[in-house]
C-alpha cells in the first residue's frame, strides 16, 4: 500500500513535544506578567549620565517584547491542544498546561474513567499534540 506520509519517529516525536509542552507554564507567566515602569527616587553622589548601555525604558521594551513572543508561543500550544480528542486534551492539559502540577499518577486517576494503559493514551495524546502544533512541526521522521 501506498504511503502518503514517511514513517514517524515516535521516540524523536514525542520528545519534541514534550519540550515545547514543557515549557508552557513559564512561557504563560512570562505573557501574563505586567510590565510596568517603577518610578523609585534614587540618590546617588555619581554625576548624571548612562552607566551602562542599557536603560530601563530599553529593558521595559525589551520585556514587552519576549512577553508578546511568549503569548504567541502560549497561543499557539492552546490552539494545537484545541484540536485534540477529549481524552488528549485532559491528559496534556493535567500533564503540561494547569498552573498546579500533577504528578504521573494523579493525571492517571483522572482519566482513569477512559480506562486503556495510560502511558500508550499519554504517547498517543502527544503525537497527535506534534500534528496539531504549527502545521506538524514537531514530527519527525
């Protein structure tokens, strides 16, 4: 029979999931975070002028601009996990996404109501997470 799509490396796959997931929970506080400028009197004897190259308007900006980076990278796992089953979507969302952190077997228990081996439902939820995410960019074949 003929393939249409080269066979998929699960193990290189997975893991490449797995990393971008891995991250989420940062990359969320990072978009969620409030960039605000603090207006603190500082006294010093130093003469005026630039000490360092950098300012605090240039880091503010440069803050804005990995916090815009971080809310499209959250944007885009969240459509990806979107797009899955009920069952995956669970299984990433109390694995990788919930601001609290559940252990392997919590996450079991409450999807234990799916029944199958969790592990192959956890392999299968993040394969099918590779495909959605960016058009299959974290396949690898």
């Amino acid at each position: 029979m003929l393939s249409l799509l080269p066979e998929i490396n699960v193990n290189k796959t997975v893991f490449n999931a797995k990393q971008v997931l891995s991250c989420y929970r940062a990359l969320q506080r990072m978009a969620g975070a409030e960039f605000t400028q603090s207006l603190t009197a500082s006294y010093s004897s130093e003469p005026k002028g630039p000490v360092n190259n950098s300012s605090t308007i240039e880091n503010i900006v440069i803050n804005r601009i990995n916090g815009n980076k971080a809310s499209e990278e959250v944007a885009k796992i969240c459509f990806a996990v979107n797009r899955l089953n009920k069952l995956s979507q669970e299984i990433i969302k109390y694995s990788y996404l919930t601001q609290n952190e559940y252990t392997e077997l919590e996450v079991q228990e409450i999807v234990r109501k799916y029944g199958g081996n969790f592990r192959e439902l956890k392999k299968k939820a993040l394969l099918m997470f590779a495909e959605a995410y960016e058009h299959g960019e974290l396949l690898e074949f």
